[in-house]
C-alpha cells in the first residue's frame, strides 16, 4: 500500500427535500449568486424554480445563466465568469448534472481571474482563488458534486481536457434522489456507466490497496444489482438513492486510498475523443472504449482483470476473458453501446479517431498507451476482437 494524502471538505446534504435546505446554508457565502444551469430540464420539471425561491427566501440575490451543454464548452465558461465579474457575485449555484458542475468549478476559478480559463485546463496557469460553489444534483453518473475535478471542451483546439484543484471542491452539495426521477431510461443508464467506469479506473491505478479493492468493487456490485431494476422502475425514489449515492462514492477519493495515484484514466482520455468528435454522451464513450481496453491489457494484466471479476460477479471460476465478457453484457442488459457500430460511427472514421487520439497525446497515468496501443484500441473499438 502506497503513503497517501486525502481531502475533502464538501458538506453533503442527502435525501429527500434536501435542497431546501438552501436558504439556511446560501447566506454563509454571501448575498448575490450566479446560478448556471443546462439546457431546459430544470425549468421543464420545476427545479429551477425551487432552487430560486430558496435563495429569495434566504435574502440572496441572483442572475442566471443557463444553457450549458451535455459536453461542456469553454466558451459558456468564458461569458459566465464574465457574468458573474459584471454582477458581482459571491458564490455560483449549479443545478444540473455534471456537465453543470463541471463548469460551474472553472466559472468559480475564471470570475475571479483575468486569466482564459482554458490556460487552467492546459495547465498553464495556477488559480489562486475561487468563488464558493453550491451544486443541486439533478442527473446522477459524475461524481462532480463531491470532488474538485473538472471536465471542459474545447472545440477550436480539438480538445476536451480534465483538471483538478482543492479550489474547485464545492462548499455544500444537495442530492436529492427525488430530483432524478424524471432523468429517461439511456441517460440514467449511461450514468451508471460512469460509475462504474470510476470505479474501475481506481482500481486500475497503481500501488497494491486490498481496501480500495473492495471499495470499487462494492459500488460496481451495487450499480449492477440496481441497474436492470432502475431501468424498469424509472420513479423508484430508493433505487435512485442507491445509485445516487454510488455515484458520489465512485468519485470522491474513497477509491483511490492506498494507491499512488487517483487511477489511470486512459479510458476516459479514450471516451473523451469519442465525444468531442461525434458528441456522444459521456457514459456511453466509455462503454465503448473500455471493453476495448481490458481486451488491450488481457496478456498485460491479466491477474487484475481476474481479480476484479472475481470480486464483481462472485464466481471465482471467473477468468480474465470471462470478466471482460460479463462487463460486456451488463453493458448490453442496459441497451448500451459497446462498439462504434452501436453508436453509428463507420468503420471509415478509424483513421479520424486515431489522428485525434495522438494529436492530443491519448495515454493512461498508470499504463502508458503508444501509438501502437491507440491503433489497436480503435481496432478493439470497431471489430470487438476475439477474446
């Protein structure tokens, strides 16, 4: 087991009507908020609206801005923290999914900066402070309401980047599972690929944690005995919960105890290809590419997709080639996409996806990807492979 350093400060306020908790916690942080939110489901199911009447009820003013994308765009992070300087804001609330969230953390670095919030993403500039950040969780997979990572696109360079910094960990989250229920069946399921995605990509860092181990495994092991049950049951207020409370768990350093780092990544690096080239929802990238990966990595690490499988499925017959099947199939069971077939992407565009992987230097922390590993990955991704 490696030395390790954790942190985290978000105050989590789970379970029913618990954003109405809002008008007691909001004045901490001051009296005006920047509320960002997406493309039309807050308002459509009421959301927004309670959100708004909880910080008029505390004495909090507010504007709004609203439109952020399923793939988030730097631009709207470029005109939000301009908003929110010309206003003067004390605080961002975010009411949304991840994709909400995401920004709201690069809005709170930008409205207190001069800086192009992309040279934060590319790591070029250091933020040195933030706006407090309030989230109000309405579609479940990320993990962005109990963590200080970020994920942003940038479609003029062609590129779609992750970050993370202690500034960006939001102060109070509300998880109200009741708020999900209206989410449909393949956004609900491709959330759950992200969770297990999380998980694994744990699992898959380096540095033996036996603990940690279990910790991945348990919530994979707690999606997939949810999962097919949510699918059929969409306003089921406690499955919800459950998968809820999975997500944030996936996401928030519990997995990463014991390990040298937070995992590899290289999938998600995968995934973000898919999506900033054809604008894939983010879980169902990662259905896509990780099958592809494990299959990449079988005569690599074979003991420890064995292991992973054995802790998932509870079969210790189970072998590496068994569990990579097995993961396959639940991704199925949820009527999600495994190859690139699945999400129309011709057998043509190979040579497109590769050029974009290296142009943006594809790779994992734990498990390098070369060249070599992009081509076969895309191969893996369109053909499957025999395993």
């Amino acid at each position: 087991m490696e030395n390790f350093s954790t942190y985290n400060p978000v105050k989590l306020h789970f379970g029913s009507n618990a954003l109405f908790k809002i008008h007691e916690q909001a004045p901490k942080y001051g009296r005006r908020a920047l509320v960002v939110y997406g493309q039309g489901s807050v308002k459509k199911y009421n959301i927004l609206v309670k959100v708004l009447n909880q910080l008029a009820q505390s004495g909090v003013s507010y504007v709004e801005y609203g439109g952020i994308k399923p793939n988030p765009v730097v631009e709207d992070v470029v005109q939000a923290a301009a908003m929110a300087r010309k206003e003067k804001v004390d605080m961002i609330v975010a009411v949304g999914g991840g994709s909400v969230i995401d920004s709201s953390k690069v809005i709170a670095l930008a409205a207190k900066s001069d800086i192009d919030p992309w040279e934060f993403m590319l790591g070029r500039a250091e933020p040195t402070d933030a706006l407090p950040i309030l989230t109000v969780l309405t579609v479940v997979g990320t993990g962005s309401e109990m963590n200080g990572v970020a994920v942003l696109q940038n479609n003029m360079a062609g590129q779609k980047l992750g970050m993370r910094h202690e500034l960006m960990y939001p102060r109070e989250s509300f998880l109200d599972p009741g708020l999900t229920t209206t989410v449909p069946k393949f956004q609900t399921a491709c959330g759950m690929a992200d969770i297990i995605a999380h998980a694994m990509e744990a699992y898959f860092g380096d540095g033996g944690s036996p603990l940690a181990d279990y910790f991945a495994a348990s919530i994979i092991r707690e999606v997939m005995d949810v999962g097919i049950k949510l699918i059929n049951d969409l306003g089921n207020y406690d499955l919800r919960a459950r998968i809820m409370l999975a997500a944030t768990y996936a996401l928030n350093g519990t997995t990463a105890i014991g390990r040298g780092n937070s995992g590899d990544w290289g999938v998600h690096a995968v995934g973000h290809i898919l999506s900033l080239l054809y604008d894939i929802p983010h879980g169902a990238t990662l259905t896509v590419a990780y099958p592809a990966w494990l299959k990449l990595h079988l005569d690599k690490i074979p003991d420890r997709i064995r292991h992973l499988g054995r802790l998932v499925f509870d079969k210790q017959c189970l072998d590496e080639r068994d569990t990579i099947k097995e993961f396959e199939k639940f991704f199925k069971l949820l009527d999600l996409p495994v190859n690139l077939a699945d999400v129309n992407i011709p057998r043509d565009e190979r040579q497109i996806i590769l050029q974009l992987m290296n142009q943006n230097r594809v790779t994992g922390a734990v498990f390098p990807l070369t060249k070599e590993d992009r081509a076969a990955i895309v191969e893996l991704m369109t053909t499957g492979g025999k395993i």
